[in-house]
C-alpha cells in the first residue's frame, strides 16, 4: 500500500486528524457496545437483577450510539476546518458548504 501524499495545506492536515479522530471515536464507541453486550449475554446475571442490568445496559449502549453519532458529525462537519458551516441568527438559518 503506497503513503498518502502530505497535505498540501494546514486546513487539510487537520482534516486528516479529523477524519483520524472521528474513525477512533467510531471503532471505541462500538468496542465498548460490544462489550457492553457480551456483559449483558454472559454477565451471569441473577433473576431479580435482570431486569435493572438490562435498563442500565440499556441506556449506556443508547448513551454510546448517541455519543459515537454526535462525536463522528461534530468533528467531520462541524470542526473548526470542517467543510460545512451552519448559522443561526433572527433573521433565519443558513447552511454553507465548501466545494473542492
């Protein structure tokens, strides 16, 4: 597999740590819900506190969905150098993008 070429510019180097970042929190948020879930299937878990495990489990794996889905947008739309720009003022919303 041949290297990427380097950025040709500061904003595309951290576009790379960007996307760099945003493949980390992905890949970290699914292993934790992985093992969230193997906890869950082989926990060993008594009867009376199935159901309280499965309601704690249950919203920490919707906590970690929701984190992964926010962390990815925030750094790949919304970074500092992101590629989209979103504004909100009286006057209405207006939505920006870069075309490269």
């Amino acid at each position: 597999m041949r290297p990427l070429p380097p950025p040709q510019s500061f904003a595309e180097g951290q576009r790379y740590i960007y996307g760099l970042l945003a493949s980390a929190a992905g890949m970290f948020c699914g292993a934790a819900s992985g093992v969230m879930v193997a906890l869950l299937m082989w926990g060993g878990w008594s009867a009376a506190e199935e159901h309280t495990i499965v309601t704690i489990f249950g919203w920490c794996l919707g906590g970690f969905i929701a984190a992964m889905l926010v962390v990815i947008v925030g750094l790949l739309a919304g970074g500092p150098v992101g590629r989209f720009r979103l504004e909100a003022t009286r006057d209405g919303a207006a939505f920006e993008a870069d075309r490269q």
